[in-house]
C-alpha cells in the first residue's frame, strides 16, 4: 500500500495534471466603458501576455496550446491556462482602430479568477471584480468533456482491475456513481476554493475509493478500494491528459 501511495505522489507532484482533465486555472474578464463611444474587440488581434516581473521586462504571449488560450467575443474576454506567468498584461484590439494595453497585474493564488477591465481612451486598467463570478461547472464544455472521458476510461480500467482480480463486476456500479457525485464536486466547489489541480486529483482518489467500498464492503476489502480508485484515477488521468488535449481546442 505504500508503494501505491508513494507513486501517487510522485505522479501529482512530477506530472503537468493541469494539462488533463481537472479544472483548470482561468480569468473572466469583464469590460466596463470610460469612453464616449463603446468599440468591440477584435478577438484575432488580441492577447495576454505572460510576465515574469511586475514590469513586465521578461514576457511571453499565452498563446494556444490544447485548451489554453485567450478567448473573445466583441464584448469580452475569458482565459484558461495550464499555468499562467506570476504577472499578466491585457492587449486588446478595438475597432475603433486602437489597440490598448493594461496595467501589469498579479496572478491571484486561486484556480478561478474574476477582473473588471476599464476601458480608457488610450489603455485599459484591469482590477480584481468585487462582484462574485457567477459560475455554473454544469455549464462547461470542458466539464462534460471531462466527466465523459473520465467515465469511459475510469469504468473500462475498473473492468480490467475486476477481472484480473476475480472480483464482482457489480463494483462498477459504484464506480459509476462515484464519478457522478465527485465531477460536479471538484468543478463546481473545489475548483472555486482549491489553488492546486493536484488536491482535486486527491480528493477524487481518496473520496471514490471510500463510496466504492461503502457501497461493496462485502465484496472488496478497504485495501483493495483504494487499490482500485488508484488504478482508475491513474488511468483516467494519464490517457485522459492525452484525450483531453486533443479535443480541447473544438470547445470554446
């Protein structure tokens, strides 16, 4: 058993989980006018750029990789990342034929983020939203995306587990269940309170292992649960990460 959780460790700790199907880092950006006449932005001209001091001296765009990357609409912005820079700065394209640049802002410690961006004549100023951000994981492209490949994955490693080891296929019933009940958990409340994709990657583990023998603790040991919650998540988020890249830039 220790040899199990040792290699979970050294898998969250040396793996980009980020870069599969956990919720991932992102910031909503809404736009507030100072300006007589309210210009649209220009999404293909766009972009944030990554810093990594507060003056922004050392920059890289976010670019597009798998599923990271700016997103606009003429009225808005949204974007998810792997993992952004320690310091970000907004360059917006406007149709008025001005392209305006923020402040150099923090990257908040948290997975979701929320900003107003002042629209100015000639800049922008991006502040952290007092506002709340309504946000409903249920919603989410990349949430169902998610709980999909997780299923098909998580219930075809849970077949393999069951019959190499002989036990009772009925299990998979409580696998099935367990990845219901913690796909909205980890996307609609851990993914606003956590700061780390991995403590998701954990919950999932420890929390399917215990439904799993809750619900079949006179068909498999506690032991041999959290044996198969391990094989399962293992498998989902090692061949999910590769999945997940592939068809992530068709959600948005």
């Amino acid at each position: 058993m220790k040899k199990f959780l040792f290699l979970a460790v050294l898998i969250v700790t040396n793996t980009a989980l980020w870069a599969g199907i956990a919720p991932k880092p992102e910031m909503d950006f809404t736009l507030v006018y100072q300006t007589e006449n309210k210009p649209t932005i220009r999404p293909a001209t766009s972009e944030q750029i990554q810093c990594q001091d507060n003056q922004c001296l050392q920059s890289d765009p976010l670019g597009e990789y798998g599923i990271q990357k700016l997103y606009c609409k003429p009225d808005g912005c949204f974007s998810i990342a792997y993992e952004y820079g320690p310091f970000q700065q907004l360059v917006l394209d406007f149709s008025d034929g001005i392209k305006r640049s923020s402040n150099v802002f923090h990257t908040p410690n948290k997975l979701r983020n929320s900003f107003t961006v002042l629209v100015r004549e000639k800049d922008l100023i991006v502040e952290p939203s007092v506002k709340p951000q309504n946000f409903n994981a249920l919603l989410r492209a990349d949430a169902w995306m998610s709980l999909m490949i997780i299923l098909l994955l998580e219930i075809f490693a849970a077949w393999a587990y069951l019959k190499y080891t002989g036990k009772s296929y009925r299990i998979l019933y409580a696998v099935v269940l367990a990845n219901l009940i913690s796909m909205p958990i980890s996307w609609q409340i851990l993914g606003t309170l956590v700061t780390e994709p991995w403590f998701i990657w954990f919950f999932c583990l420890i929390f399917e292992a215990l439904l799993i023998w809750i619900f079949n603790h006179k068909r498999i040991t506690a032991r041999d649960s959290l044996e198969l919650s391990f094989a399962i998540n293992v498998t989902s988020y090692s061949v999910g990460m590769i999945l997940s890249f592939l068809i992530a830039p068709y959600l948005f």
